[in-house]
C-alpha cells in the first residue's frame, strides 16, 4: 500500500510506501516526513498512485485551485473505494 503525500515546499505530489516514514521530493530533494505533509488517500500500489497523482494535479489545474478541502479529499477516497471494489470483485 502506498500514500499519496504532496511536498510542503513545492507542492510536487508523490507517493510513499506505508511502512516508510520519509521520503525525498524527487523535485525539490525536500524531506517529506510522515504526519507532517498531508495524506491524501491510500492506495494499493505505484501504479495506481501514479494514475491518482495525474487525476489529483488534472483536477486542480481545472479548477484554479491550489490543495483540496477536506470534503473533497473525502470525496476522493470514497470514488477510489469504488474503483478498487468494483476491479476486485468477480
Ligand atoms: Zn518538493
């Protein structure tokens, strides 16, 4: 499972495996620590947080719009939650 993390200094989305408790921004080589970037949504592997992390940066450009509200952040698990379910089962 990983997290999709965003960086506090140049706003690069990323993703982090769930067991590891930092990570260099592959852009602007920043440490992104665990419990102080936000934690967008969990998914189950790098492909996947690689097709969220397009969706995440297509929605925002769209929108104008620099970070998500909670209640979109919610909303975003909730769409993953069905993607995943619906791919899983038979
Ligand atoms: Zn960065």
């Amino acid at each position: 499972m990983y997290l999709i993390i965003r960086c506090e200094n140049c706003a690069t989305f990323s993703y982090i495996d769930r067991f590891q408790k930092w990570k260099l921004c592959p852009v602007c080589g920043e440490t992104m620590q665990r419990g102080s970037v936000q934690e967008y949504i969990e998914v189950e592997n790098h492909h996947e947080a690689d097709a969220v992390i397009v969706e995440l940066e297509r929605y925002l450009h769209q929108n104008n719009r620099e970070n998500l509200t909670a209640e979109e952040t919610g909303k975003l698990r909730a769409v993953y939650a069905r993607l995943v379910a619906r791919s899983t089962s038979w």
